[in-house]
C-alpha cells in the first residue's frame, strides 16, 4: 500500500518536473534578456532615420537602442561631462573635429550629406527669395545657434564668407537650440523664414525652400562615432555599421530627403579578404587581431609572394584590400583599387651565418666562386624583382646567378635555408633579418634602389570598402607604428592616435 502511494507520488513529482523543463525551454534565451542596451547621442535634425533605424535594428536584432536628442554641439558638451554612453551622431564634421581632438571619439563613419536652405511657409507669402531679403524691415527670420547647432555652424560659415553674417545675426528675430525648432518657428508663423537643412524641410509639407547662391557647394557631412569610453566598442560598432550600411539604415535617409553616403552592404560579422606580402606578416597580425575583435569581422589573410598575389589578383581574384610588398606591384594593379597609401618601407640587406665566416662585405662579394647564394624568384616576388633589378644595376645578375642555390618565392623560405647551413648568404630584406637576430648577421647595402616601399589599398569591388578603411586607420595609429619599427620598418605614413 505504502509502496504504491510512493510510485504515485514518485510519478506526480516527475510529471511536475517535466511540465516545469518544458517551460523553462519555452522561454526566450537568457542572452536576450541580458543584453545591454546602446545609449545613442543625436542631433536633432537628423532624428527621423536614425530613429528608424534604430527601430530597425531592434527588430532585426533585438538590441534596444536609446536614442537622446539635441543641438550637436550641447551633446557633445554634456559628452566631455558625463562620460557616458556609445555612439555619437553629428551633424556636422566640425563636432566631429572638435570631439577628436579632444579624445572623445575612436572610429568615425559618414552617413550623408546636407545642405542649408531658406525655410519659408507654403506659397512663401512673404516674397522671400534671398539672403537679402531677410534683412528688410519687418521680416521676421530664426536661426540656429551658431555655437551649437550644425545648421548655425554651417550657416554662420558660408554667410561670414559671403560677407552677411553680421547684418543677419543682428536681425535675427530668435536664435534656436535645435534645427527643428526653427522649422516649427516657420511651420507656426512664429517667424517669416528660417534656415534650415534641405532634408529638415522635405519633412514639414507646410514648409517650401529656397536655395540661395551663398549656400552653393556648402554641406555638412552626417557621421556617426564610437565614444572612446564606450564600454561595448564591438556592439556599438555593429550598430554603426547597421546605420551605415547602404542597405540598411542609408534607406532611411535616402527616405528621408538626405544624400546618403556610399556605405557598406550589411552584415552582423563581416568576413573579408586580405592579401598581403609575406613581409608585412610580423608586423600587421597583432594589428589585425585587436581589428577583429573590436569589429566583431574576420579577416581573411592570404600572405605570399606578391608577384603570386598580383597574378591572382589578374586572373580574377577580388581581395578587398591588398597590403603589397612595393610599390611596383602595387602600379601593376592599381586600376583594381582605391589609390594607395604608402605606410612603410624596408631596405634589402645580405643575410649572413652569425659572425659572417664568409667575410661578405657588399653585394659583389655574392660573385665569387664557390659562394651558395639564395634570392628570391623574381617573378613571384617584390624582393625577388627588387633583388634582380639592384644586381643587373650592378652588372653583377649573370654571375650571382650562377652561384645560386635556391630561388624562392618569399624571404622567410631563404632564412630557413641560411639555418639550415644550405646556403653561406641570403639577399632579403631588412624586416625579414629582424627575426633573426640572435643566429644571423645583415650586412647592410649602399646601393642605389635598394629599399621597398609598403602601400596598402582597398579594392574597388568591395562591399566592405568602409570597414577596410577603417582597417587602414587602424595600421596608420601609433601602436602598429610602434609594431612595423620593431619588426625591421622605417615609418612612411604619419602616425594617428592609437
């Protein structure tokens, strides 16, 4: 009896806790309740698409987005203040500017342009047609504070130019703390014109503008920044790329009468191509590391010759960056990608066993009989074209060539060889003889020509040409600065905050 009320019993707990199991896996992930929101400063003016996009993302990837609005520059002065948040959007580069230099911003990303314009009411009673005509009596005019305000920033700039600013400013009816308010001033009848961003007044129908010749070829470039204490810098990057990218958050601008920037196409974890001289290897992958933990990307290397790499480039091949080895291979397919950066540069040296037994001394030393020379192959490499045009140069290339024993497609196969006591001398470069200090010696060469030049370039054909860049900035910044100098390179490019 006792037995069976336990089976019973035994039966009713196990059901219980099946009905609770169940339950609980019916509930959403605990990652989805735990994730943090991003705390986004806008300017105001630019509230309609970043708003929409913001809902956007949420929906798409279920990460809450606060948005708070205001003046571009009363933002960023409440930045410097509090410290706090994840991303900035201004309205204007000069914010953009200003909150560099003042450390306040890491990765930037342009998402559009706008331009200002006069702001009039529907059918524009007053018979407004120009700057000039602001100024006569009775004409009631706001304008956004030039301080604070892209617009005002903008506005003041252009107009001081043209040589108007100062009768404005003193006839200005108000002065507003945001480019929406002076449209609603207008939309109102509060004031008989306004200036505003063409996009501002495309979203009020009771509003028409006015282009005027001061503003011709004036605009202000919308961008969306990390804050460099942002405490999620691979979140906030992804929501930026989102709000940046062409088929993404540019539609919401592009809906909303600005002129979007050209943006990357969109996706969580962007996945790229690299290709890369073997050379650069010792000197970019921590670079390249920290880049893809902070962008929440991978990156893709492909290192080799780049004589192999160009080749594979003209058959058809599309990285979307190519970090070569010099310049030279770099001309051969220039017409693939954006034009070049050149970041550092490495001398050829002659490698030699430690103590140089050999007694080498210069580049004619690799003639005498008997001598094992290595070189790089002068097809599939720059160090390979380099050395062969420094030797022809020389009238040496018929004689070295016949002592060489090994012809290799990078450095890095040569001074495995040299160990190996295969070879007595290796022609490489500088950067390659930096790994092995503590077993080889370099004799360094006087010769004319006998220096390769690093240049990075982005590929025309990338949808992530954005990201690249931003790779770019990344190699450009102090730390990789620092990297390339101990890995053997002279610094070409100048050096950005880390």
């Amino acid at each position: 009896m006792h037995s069976g009320r336990r089976i019973i019993l035994g039966s009713l707990v196990a059901a219980i806790v099946l009905v609770v199991l169940l339950f609980l896996n019916q509930r959403p992930p605990a990652a989805t309740a735990s994730v943090r929101p991003l705390l986004v400063y806008c300017a105001a003016g630019i509230q309609g698409p970043v708003e929409a996009a913001a809902r956007d993302y949420e929906r798409e990837l279920g990460v809450p987005v606060q948005l708070q609005f205001g003046g571009s520059g009363t933002l960023l002065s409440n930045l410097r203040v509090a410290r706090l948040g994840d991303l900035f959007v201004a309205a204007d580069g000069s914010f953009i500017d200003i909150g560099r230099s003042n450390r306040l911003l890491a990765e930037v990303l342009p998402l559009a342009r706008l331009r200002p314009v006069l702001a009039v009411a529907k059918g524009n009673p007053r018979g407004i047609r120009g700057i000039d005509d602001l100024l006569r009596a009775g004409v009631r005019v706001s304008l956004a504070n030039p301080d604070s305000v892209a617009v005002g920033v903008a506005t003041r700039r252009a107009l001081v130019h043209a040589g108007k600013w100062a009768a404005l400013a003193a006839r200005a009816t108000v002065f507003k703390a945001t480019v929406n308010d002076v449209a609603n001033d207008v939309k109102l009848g509060s004031v008989d014109a306004g200036i505003v961003w063409d996009a501002t007044a495309r979203q009020y129908p009771e509003l028409e503008s006015i282009a005027v010749p001061e503003f011709d070829g004036v605009s202000s470039e919308v961008s969306v920044a990390v804050l460099r204490f942002c405490e999620q810098p691979t979140a906030a990057l992804r929501f930026a790329r989102y709000l940046a990218a062409r088929d993404r958050g540019l539609r919401r601008f592009s809906e909303a009468g600005f002129h979007p920037a050209d943006g990357d196409v969109w996706t969580p974890s962007p996945e790229v191509l690299l290709y890369s001289g073997t050379v650069n290897r010792v000197a970019i992958e921590d670079t390249l590391r920290e880049f893809e933990r902070r962008e929440g990307a991978r990156v893709t290397r492909v290192y080799n010759g780049c004589g192999i790499l160009t080749a594979q480039i003209k058959s058809g091949q599309k990285p979307d960056a190519y970090f070569a080895c010099d310049v030279s291979f770099m001309d051969t397919v220039s017409n693939r990608f954006q034009p070049a950066v050149q970041l550092a540069e490495t001398s050829l040296v002659l490698l030699v066993k430690k103590g140089n037994p050999s007694g080498i001394s210069g580049l004619a030393d690799l003639a005498r009989p008997g001598l094992r020379v290595g070189l790089a192959h002068e097809e599939q490499s720059a160090l390979g074209a380099l050395s062969a045009r420094l030797l022809r140069n020389a009238g040496l290339r018929d004689r070295v060539l016949a002592n060489t024993s090994v012809q290799s497609p990078t450095g890095d196969l040569l001074l495995n060889q040299l160990r190996s006591g295969a070879l007595d001398v290796a022609l490489v470069y500088a950067a390659n003889a930096s790994q092995v200090r503590d077993s080889l010696d370099a004799v360094e060469l006087r010769e004319p020509g006998a220096v390769a030049i690093q240049p990075y370039a982005v590929g025309l054909d990338s949808g992530h040409a954005r990201l690249m860049g931003r790779l770019l900035e990344a190699l450009e910044a102090a730390p990789s600065r620092a990297r390339f100098e101990r890995a053997g390179f002279r610094w070409n490019a100048p050096a950005t905050s880390p």
